[in-house]
C-alpha cells in the first residue's frame, strides 16, 4: 500500500506592477499597466499586485483598470497602515472579480525610529488598527512587517500574532533590503511559523542587494513559505525582487527537492513576459540572465556545441522551447569547433566537405580570433573563397528607400535582384520595417510570417550598427533565421530578411525536406 501526499501550492504573487515599477526610471502608464497585466493572466499568476493606489492618481487609475477588466489572478493593492490609505486601496480595487489588500508597516529599529518616528507600541497598534479596517472590506487581507530581516524577532512576532488575530490570512515576510542570507532566511521562517498561531499563508518578498533574492525565497519555500512574491525579470527596488521565472523555473526543474510542491505557471509563457516587460519598462534583459537571457540557451565553445549539436541535455538542464525561448543557439565564435561551423553552414542551405570544409574552417577560426561580430555574409564570403566561386544568392538588395513619421503611412520602395531579373515594388505596413519586409514578400513572392525579430546596437552612440536577427516561417513550414547590419534599423532588417530567404532559396534549390531544416543557428 503507498500512501498517497497531498501537493502543495507554492502561490506566485506578482509584484512586477507594484514593487517592480518602483525601480528607478520605470514610469509605466495605464495602458502599459494594463497589457503586462494581461499577459500576467496569461503567464498564470496567483495575485497581480497591482499598484499602490495611495501613491498617485496614476497608480490609482491603473490598479482601477486592472480591476475592472483582468480576470483570472486576484488582484491586490498596496496601502500603509493609515485607515485613508486602506480606503483608497480598496476603492481602487473594488471592481476585481477576487481582491487582496496588503498593508504593511516597518519593525525594525532603524525604520521605526529613523522614518516612521514611531515607538514599537504604536507600531503594533498601528498594525492592528489596518489589518481591522482592511478586514471590513475583504477576507482576504495580506499584512507584511517591512525590514522583517533586521526586525528583533521577538518583536515582529507579537505584531504577526496580533495581525493574524486580528484577521490577516497572509503573513509576507520581506528581506526589504536583501540583508538575510538563505540558511539564516529559511530559519527565520521556520521560527515564525513555530511561534505565530492561527490560520494563516506563510509568505516570502526577498530583495536582491546581495544577488541572493531567489536563494532566499527557495530557502523560503523549503521552510514552510507557500507563497513567493516576485517580479517578471527581477525588476525591482535598487537591485530588484527575487526573479519569478527564476523561481518558477528552480522548482519544476529541481522537483525532487520541492517534493509535493507545485506551481501554477504557464511556462511556455516565461520568454514572452520577460520580451514584454523589458520593452515597456525600458529595463534590457542582461544577456546572461537565467532562463531568459539571450545567451541562456547558447553555446559557444567548441565542446559545449558538440554536444549539444548530438543531444541537447548534455549542456541544458531546461528545454528553452518549454519556457518560450525558441530553440537553442549556436554561436559561431573563436571557441567553437568544426561540428558546429559545418552545422550552421548546413543550416544556411550550404553544403561543404574533405578539404574545402578544412580550409574554409581554418579560415573562420582565423576571422573568428580578429572579429567579434561575424555575419553570415562573412561565412559566406570565406566559403566562397574555399569554393572557387560566389555563393548563389537568389536574391540581393539593390536599393531601398522608405518613409516615416507620425503623419504619413509608413511607406518602402524596394529594388531587388531576383535570380538576376531586377524587381521594383512600393508597399505601406505598420511602420517602416514592416513596409520594408511587405516589399521584400511581394518582389519574392515568398509568403510566411516573422516568429522572432530582435535589434541590438553593436556599439554604443547615435552612429552604433544596428544588429538585426530574425526568424522567419514560410507559409509551407520552412523556418530560418537572417541577420543584417547597418547603421540604420531599417535597412538592417531588410537585409536580415533577405538573408533569410536566401537561405529558403538555398535550401528548396537543395531539394532538402523544408521541415527537417530547422535553424537556431545565431551567427556572432
Ligand atoms: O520590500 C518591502 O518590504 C516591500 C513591502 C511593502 C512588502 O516591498
Ligand atoms: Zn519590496
């Protein structure tokens, strides 16, 4: 007979729009408040926190508009302990379908004496006094002792004690400055939990001055916290909250030490969320970033790139398709070997063997050691060379000329080579890229969609190259990637794309099986 555990739920509370926006030089609007939290439902959060209604008419409108129109997660508001600050909070999120509202108060020394001017008696009052009110309008009341990490124990406890007693279900207990290091962390909540009775979610908000916000949370988790509070990207306060898609992905990929702990999360989602905050905050994604960094999921070295080329678990403990990554990257650089060089050849729809392939690696290894950034035309060149002859490019860009601005309809006149035959053709789109790539499908007659597109400047300045890839997918299934540099976006992109239907080109002039050729090579 086995017997049977039950699974727990480790609840994500969201903070991206609360803590999150806090980060210096983040200003999100409502209408940017509101797509993130949209695709929170989407990403499967427990609890959006949506803002901190008291602090301005703009957080106040934007926690209202989530209300009113997310549904899935609960949505919860932040407010002090001042009985106008609970009002607000709940005015602004009344219109939820399911809310919560957060109060919260400091007890430690420094922030009792030096910022509130309050002595530990009226900060307990004061704690009791705002679970109550809070509770005269939901159930579902969360109170948080701030600066927990540097509070006297003793101390925090009584006022956890008394805000359970007084009706909060949710305990947050948060490493406000990222002082707590995780043995010490997970004993703390350990000690909470033997100490505060009642009936109550022990939960965790950990800060990343130290680099140990996830660390902390997991060691949270693993002393009884069955809720985590965190931010898409770690965005946060100074060095930000504990990463969700850092945590969400620890525990599913190291279940064997959450045993019977599950979490809500749709994963595949991760990658689309990180993409969404880093573009409406402003804040990049720094490239090595755990799960959804640009280099999480690339490989380099010689080695590495050998094995992952054979099976892809030999460098990856996560499958960058299951949390939305795409696939993974090889990275042509000095350090790769001549699998690798030959797969990405192979992938650009370039056969090459015996001694010219020899040659031609030497050669790359040579070009790899001087140059940082090497494209596919570089690739292509160097093979030539070894060849004999020019690469056959289907098509080629001649001349592009586009139109912009806040007034008139994106515009793009294209000249192209196709297969030698000069083609000219003007179309309109969205803006100026997806003009430019319009054109470029209707000179080629190639249909399909863009799956991935990304821009990064190879330098910095005004005059920096921009460096475009994209993914694109033909309407009958063929999936490539093109790069393209330039000083101008514009241009940069359309020549990515038509580097990426030279490689359709390449690879239907081979007679190859379109699906078979799947292309994560990212040449750089
Ligand atoms: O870091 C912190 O202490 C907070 C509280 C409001 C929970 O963000
Ligand atoms: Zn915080």
């Amino acid at each position: 007979m086995s017997a049977t555990t039950a699974t727990e739920r480790v609840v994500i509370f969201d903070t991206t729009l609360r803590d999150g926006e806090q980060s210096p030089g983040i200003s999100l609007d409502v209408g940017e408040k509101l797509e993130i939290a949209d695709q929170l439902a989407r990403l499967g959060v427990d609890y959006i926190e949506a803002g901190f209604p008291i602090a301005s008419q703009g957080d106040f409108d934007a926690v209202h508009a989530i209300a009113k129109s997310v549904r899935g997660p609960v949505i919860c508001g932040l407010s002090r302990t001042a009985h106008k600050d609970i009002d607000r909070c709940w005015e602004a999120i009344e219109p939820a379908e399911k809310r919560r509202i957060h109060t919260f108060i400091a007890t430690s020394p420094t922030h009792m004496e030096h910022k509130l001017r309050m002595s530990p008696e009226q900060v307990l009052a004061e704690a009791i006094s705002a679970v109550s009110r809070a509770r005269e309008y939901t159930d579902d009341v969360e109170f948080s002792p701030e600066d927990a990490s540097r509070s006297d124990f003793d101390f925090m406890c009584d006022v956890l004690q008394a805000a359970v007693d007084n009706g909060a279900g949710t305990l947050n207990i948060p490493d406000t400055v990222g002082f707590a290091v995780p043995d010490e962390w997970a004993e703390r909540i350990r000690a909470i939990r033997e100490r505060v009775s009642g009936d109550y979610v022990i939960s965790t908000h950990c800060h990343n001055d130290l680099g140990l916000a996830v660390a902390n949370s997991l060691a949270a988790v693993t002393a009884g916290a069955r809720q985590v509070e965190c931010t898409v990207n770690g965005i946060g306060e100074r060095a930000g909250n504990a990463a969700m898609e850092e945590i969400v992905m620890a525990i599913r990929t190291r279940s064997e030490q959450f045993p019977d702990i599950e979490v809500g999360i749709e994963i595949s989602e991760l990658a689309r969320s990180s993409r969404m905050v880093s573009r409406l905050t402003g804040y990049p994604v720094q490239f090595n970033k755990a799960v959804v960094g640009r280099n999480a999921f690339s490989h380099e070295a010689g080695i590495h790139q050998h094995g992952v080329l054979n099976e892809r678990t030999t460098y990856e403990i996560m499958d960058p398709q299951a949390v939305g990554a795409g696939e993974s990257k090889i990275v042509l650089g000095k350090h790769s070997g001549r699998a690798a060089f030959k797969d990405t050849l192979h992938k650009m729809g370039i056969e090459i063997q015996g001694d010219a392939l020899n040659a031609a690696f030497t050669r790359f290894k040579e070009l790899a050691d001087r140059k940082i950034q090497l494209t596919d035309a570089d690739l292509e060149a160097l093979v030539a060379e070894e060849l004999g002859g020019p690469i056959h490019h289907e098509y080629e860009l001649v001349s592009l000329d586009v139109r912009g601005g806040t007034v008139n309809t994106p515009a793009a006149d294209l000249v192209l080579q196709v297969a030698g035959q000069r083609v000219e053709v003007s179309a309109t789109g969205d803006g100026m890229v997806d003009a430019s790539c319009t054109a470029i499908k209707q000179a080629t007659g190639v249909d399909g969609r863009l799956t991935d597109y990304s821009v990064m400047s190879v330098t910095g300045g005004v005059d920096a190259l921009a460096d475009v890839t994209l993914s694109f997918e033909s309407s009958d299934g063929v999936k490539v990637s093109g790069r393209g540099l330039s000083t101008d976006v514009v241009e940069a992109s359309a020549r990515a794309f038509v580097a990426a239907l030279n490689k359709i080109a390449r690879v239907r002039a081979s007679g190859e099986d379109p699906n078979a050729v799947d292309r994560p090579g990212h040449l750089g």
